[in-house]
C-alpha cells in the first residue's frame, strides 16, 4: 500500500527530508547562527505538515488492510513513542 500510493506523498517526503539535512547543516555549522537554526525549523515544520497532509490518505488506506489485533499494535506503539 505505502508503495502502490507513493507518488501521492513522494514530493512531500523529499521536500521534508531536505528540510531535515538543511536543519542539521543548521546546527553544526560554525559560527553557531541561531536566526539560521530558527528559520530551518520553521521551513522544516512547514514540510512535516505538508507531509502529514498528503500521507494520511495513504495511512487510512493502509489501516484498513491491517487486521483490528495489527491495528492495536500499532496504536500501542504509538503510544510508547515507537
């Protein structure tokens, strides 16, 4: 499922994971520029939540193929913070 649906989510994701490297480039960088930091996190977050807007389709779907004791397992995991 998460395969057959990933054009839906894909431009998301690499834009998410591209916000991710420029918030640790961010971090290391020397001298330290918190404004920088700032800014990358905010670009980051905003990705995160285009992200989470186009993968919930997909999350849906893939929860309806998983059996209610599967389901379970995977609220409880969520809930340990897996």
């Amino acid at each position: 499922m998460l395969e057959a649906e990933r054009p839906d989510y894909a431009e998301e994701l690499a834009a998410l994971r591209a916000a991710g490297k420029t918030v640790d480039a961010a971090m290391a960088h020397e001298p330290f520029d918190a404004a920088a930091l700032r800014t990358a996190l905010a670009e980051w977050s905003a990705r995160w939540a285009a992200f989470n807007n186009a993968f919930t389709g997909t999350m849906v779907h893939a929860m309806q193929a998983v059996s209610p004791a599967g389901r379970a397992q995977i609220a409880a995991a969520r809930q340990q913070g897996r």
